[in-house]
C-alpha cells in the first residue's frame, strides 16, 4: 500500500502547489490515482473492498501535509475516490461505506470539525455517484451508514454529531439517519 500512498500523495501535492485549487482539480487528481488502482483490481476480494478507504485515508492524509485544511477538500477527496469506485469491481454500496466510514475517523484523527466533515464526507459521495451516473440513494445510505460507523469508533458524542450535522446539512438524509440509528439500538 506504500506505493498507493505516495502516488496519491504525489498527486495531492503536485495538484494543490501547482494550481493552488481545492475544486475540481483536486477531484480529478484523486480520481485520476484511484482510477488507476482500481482499474487494476479484477476480483472482488476484502483487499480490493479495503483499497477505497486506503485511497481516501491517503488522500486526505496529503491534503492536511499539503497545508489546505477545511472541509471542502474533504468533499473534494471523497467526491474523487467515489466516483473512481463505481467504475472498479468493488460494489458502490461498500466503497461508499468504506471511504465515508475511513474519511470520518481521518477527520478526527486530523482535528477537523465532526459535524461539518461528515455533511463534506456525505455530499462528496453523493457528487461522485452522481459523476458516474450511478445510484445515488443507494450511495447516500452507505454514505450516512459509514459516517455514522465511523463515529462510533470514536465514540458516543461523536455519533450524536455527525447524526445531527448530516440530518440537518444535507437534504434527504433525516429518515435515513433516524433508520441508521435505530438499527443500532
């Protein structure tokens, strides 16, 4: 996975100094690396289901090392590695889950907002499969699913704020949400 890493943090970097921008050009040069990995994976394995979230994780991770902070980027990112997922052989729905549940835990770990991260996290999914054409309200469940698992790993106020920051940030998510939570009692 170190070369996944570097090439993508490449890309990162190379994309933010060169251009300064955080839009689409950050997009395509994500999805420009994921793209490439994903293109390469023939078989649905837990390895190939697990490069999506490594994706982003490297991604983000180069972004903060570039110096562009903010929850922009993190839509940006997540927009990318998504829509290079629903052209690979790992299913939208666990791609999806997986970069929303990687890209949350990334936004703790780095000290970004929970809240305003997880709205970026949900909206940057729902613009990738969007991209591709494909199912978008298959990929906003997975979305909030993931985000809404992440959280949990970090804990019980983390949930509380990525459920009540996505219910309200971004249209057509309350009942999913109110359903994700409820599956988890």
């Amino acid at each position: 996975m170190t070369s996944i890493a570097e090439d993508m943090k490449n890309a990162v970097v190379a994309t933010v100094k060169g251009t300064g921008e955080i839009g689409e050009a950050l997009v395509e040069a994500v999805s420009g690396v994921a793209t490439a990995v994903l293109g390469g994976v023939k078989d649905v394995s837990q390895e190939a289901i697990a490069l999506p979230a490594e994706l982003v994780k490297s991604a983000l991770t180069a972004v903060s090392d570039a110096g562009v902070a903010g929850v922009k980027a993190t839509e940006h990112v997540v927009n990318g590695v998504v829509s290079s997922v629903s052209n690979s052989v790992v299913s939208t729905e666990e791609g999806v889950g997986a970069v929303a549940q990687t890209s949350i835990k990334v936004a703790h770990d780095t000290g970004a907002d929970l809240g305003e991260s997880a709205v970026s996290i949900v909206r940057g999914a729902i613009e990738g499969v969007k991209r591709t054409g494909g199912d978008v309200g298959s990929a906003t469940k997975a979305a909030v699913t993931g985000v809404i698992d992440g959280a949990g790993e970090i804990g019980e106020t983390a949930v509380e704020t990525v459920s009540g920051a996505v219910s309200s940030g971004v249209d057509g998510t309350k009942d999913i949400v109110e359903s994700v939570l409820s599956s988890k009692k």
